[in-house]
C-alpha cells in the first residue's frame, strides 16, 4: 500500500448524498475540537477473510473511541447512512493477501493520532479525494 494511502478508518458512510456535505463538514470540524489526540499502538497483524492485510491494535485508545462514537452519533443524528458492521481501527497493508502472509512477530508500531478528515474515495479508482482535514484539539501541525 502507498504511503500517501495510509489511513485509518473512523467511520465508514457507504453512501452520502452531496446535500449532506455541509454538514459532515460541520461535524468534523466539531469532532476535533472536542476531542484530543491520542498514542495508537498498532501490535497486532492479520489477513481478514478476502485477503486484506492489517495492523490492528490490541487495546483501542479511549480518546479514539470516543472521537469514533462522537463522530457516529453526529452522522445518525444527519441520517446519514453509516457502515452498520462494528468497528475495528485497522490501518491496511494490503489486498489480496494470503492468511500466512501476516507477520507472527514485530515491533509495534506507534501512531501519535492529531487529526481526522473527511474523504471521498474514488470508485474504481483507488485513489481518494481529501473533502475536509482537521487537528484535533491541543495537537500540533498535521
């Protein structure tokens, strides 16, 4: 996975209908002001069923589940859509990996979390379109 594509997913909205933009906005910018960054430890590898390789953290920082619920609530309260599955913080390595592939050992690897955005992915694409980016409070430059 490229670098510039290294992500990890607060919340997924499958579908946004473009009248609702404004508001996600609006709800982003409102997340992380109330909400303080965090150290994400990422100890945990794994090839998901479909070949998607991770890095997952055993433990979820408080602050970053409780930006993620901040930021589900927000969306619900917009009837906006959201991904219906749990969630689980992954930053994804690759695609069509085999399960033996995963790593059984490694240095963790430490995220200081500072900010979240808003992106579009492009279908078919691969690429994803940055809508909106925000620090969170009491971080530093992104």
């Amino acid at each position: 996975m490229a670098q510039h594509k290294l992500h990890l997913t607060l919340l997924f909205l499958p579908r946004v209908d473009p009248a609702n933009l404004p508001a996600l906005l609006r709800l982003g910018a409102s997340a992380a002001s109330a909400h303080r960054g965090c150290l994400l430890r990422l100890d945990h590898a794994e090839v998901w069923p479909g070949g998607i390789a991770h890095l997952a953290p055993s433990t979820v920082p408080a602050q970053l589940q409780a930006l993620h619920d901040a930021l589900l609530r927000g969306a619900r309260d917009l009837h906006v859509g959201c991904d219906s599955r749990a969630w689980h913080p992954h930053l994804t390595l690759a695609r069509r990996a085999e399960p033996e592939q995963a790593p059984r050992s490694f240095d963790a690897l430490r995220w200081q979390v500072r900010g979240l955005s808003l992106q579009r992915s492009v279908l078919g694409s691969g690429r994803y379109e940055r809508l909106g980016q925000w620090l969170l409070s009491g971080a530093a430059e992104l």
